[in-house]
C-alpha cells in the first residue's frame, strides 16, 4: 500500500494576509504614540506605555537606520542641510551617520531615551503599530527584523513614498503583510498617492492615511469602493476627530489620545 505524501508548502506559494483590523470602528490610533506621557515624548517606550494604560490597542512609529545597524523608533527631520535640532528633532542622515550608542548619549526624546523599534514591540506585545520607514537606507533591516521577530500579523507598514514601500512589500515575500500609503497635506496641483488611490491604481495596498484636509464623505466611499480601508491623520481638534467619525473612516489617528477617546468613546 502506498503511504500518502503530505503536500509540502512551497517557498513561492502564497501565504495568507492576516486579519489586522479590528472588529470596531473606527479604530482608534495614538500617532507617535500620543501625548499621554508628554507631548514631547514621541515613539519613546513611555508614550507607547502610556497610550496602552488609556486603552488603545493601535499605536504608529517611524523608523530610521543607525550605522550600525539598528532600527531605531525615530522620526527625525529629513533636510541634510538643518541643523542637528529642527523644531526639537535630529535631522535624519545625521541620525544615520550615529551608532546607536551614539544615539544614545547625544539624542533625547523629552528627557526619554530612544528606542529601538525591536524594543517597542516586545514591550507592547498585544498592541499592533502602524510602522513607517523614513529612509530608503532603513528598509531591509526593518523587513528582516519584521520577519525575526514574526509581528507581521500585527504591523501595518506605510510611507509616503510609494516605490519605498513596495520595495519593502518585495523584501517580504513570500510572507503578507498589510500596507497602507499616506496622502499628505495642503493643496496641490497634483498629488500622486491620492490619484493612484482614486483610480484604482495602487498594488498591494489596504489602506490610506488620509490627511485631514482632504476628508469628505464622498472621498472615503470613493477610496472604499476600491476596498481601501481609509485612516485620518493627524486628528488634534474636535472639529477634525467629529469630521473624521462622520466621514466614515475606519481610523482615526491623533496626538491628542484623551481628546480623541472623549469624543469617539463617550462614556455617557
């Protein structure tokens, strides 16, 4: 008699992309971690904390690349020409030319220490993070860490830069992961990611971080008729958040993370 083979999976066969949204809505996402431990505390482990003892389940970081190697929970100013500080934030290639020792000893966050994105997610292991590279250079050392650290059922990785992105996206196969491009502010004559989005044009993407500025009803059943989930950022005033909720999105992203539960979650 002969002995059935078990069917072994392939390294190309497709896997699975899994459920990373919740079942309410809208969600309800602390930017940077929010200002519940400070407003200058942003991605440290205390605003993650901190967001976590408030209720939220859904947090968004940045990341850059140290020299040595490091994803680093930093979001940093993207001019090479600024100095060191802007508005309070190192500029990015001067981040990345640092050790993360370096990091360590010269940078602070509101008097936090920063952290490694690796220390971010084990320290908040139920909370799932919208992750979003800011440099071409951090890329594939977040796509091996995603990987090792086996969170991709629980991170949604998202940029303003639509190549980055699907780079990161191909970095990560044969695994899914859920991903999400971000539309800017302000008027523009053209604005590329919104146009992709609006026609369909977009691969691989589930989602869009749309700027309050842009939010309408008719924008968000127009961007969910493509099967785009759509999240408002950054949402710090009652008319924005009350906008967001009535828009029909299904997030809603602030730095004012008490402000945004009392309106969205009243207790009353």
């Amino acid at each position: 008699m002969l002995m059935k083979m078990k069917k072994k999976l392939q390294p190309n066969q497709p896997f699975k992309k899994p459920n990373f949204w919740g079942a309410e809505k809208p969600i309800l996402i602390a930017h940077r971690g929010g200002d519940a431990a400070g407003v200058s505390k942003e991605n440290t482990l205390a605003a993650f904390s901190a967001a976590s003892k408030l209720g939220y389940e859904y947090g968004e970081t940045d990341v850059v690349l140290s020299s040595d190697g490091k994803v680093v929970a930093l979001h940093g100013s993207k001019n090479k020409l600024d100095s060191f500080f802007k508005k309070g934030r190192p500029s990015r290639p001067v981040i990345q030319r640092m050790s993360f020792q370096k990091i360590l000893e010269h940078v602070s966050v509101g008097g936090e220490k920063v952290p490694l994105l690796e220390d971010i997610l084990k320290a908040q292991p139920k909370m799932r993070f919208f992750i979003d590279p800011k440099t071409d250079e951090v890329v594939e050392p977040l796509a091996e860490l995603l990987k090792r650290l086996r969170v991709l059922d629980r991170v949604c990785v998202n940029s303003f830069n639509y190549r980055r992105l699907q780079r990161l996206l191909k970095l990560l196969e044969p695994y899914k992961v859920t991903a999400a491009v971000i539309v800017g502010r302000g008027i523009r004559l053209t604005n590329k990611n919104l146009d992709m989005l609006k026609e369909g044009r977009a691969k691989n993407i589930d989602g869009v971080h749309l700027h309050h500025s842009h939010v309408s009803r008719a924008m968000v059943d127009l961007l969910h008729s493509h099967n785009i989930k759509v999240l408002i950022w950054t949402t710090n005033t009652p008319l924005a958040i009350t906008n967001a909720l009535k828009s029909g999105a299904d997030g809603i992203i602030s730095d004012d993370i008490r402000l945004l539960k009392e309106i969205a979650e009243p207790t009353n």
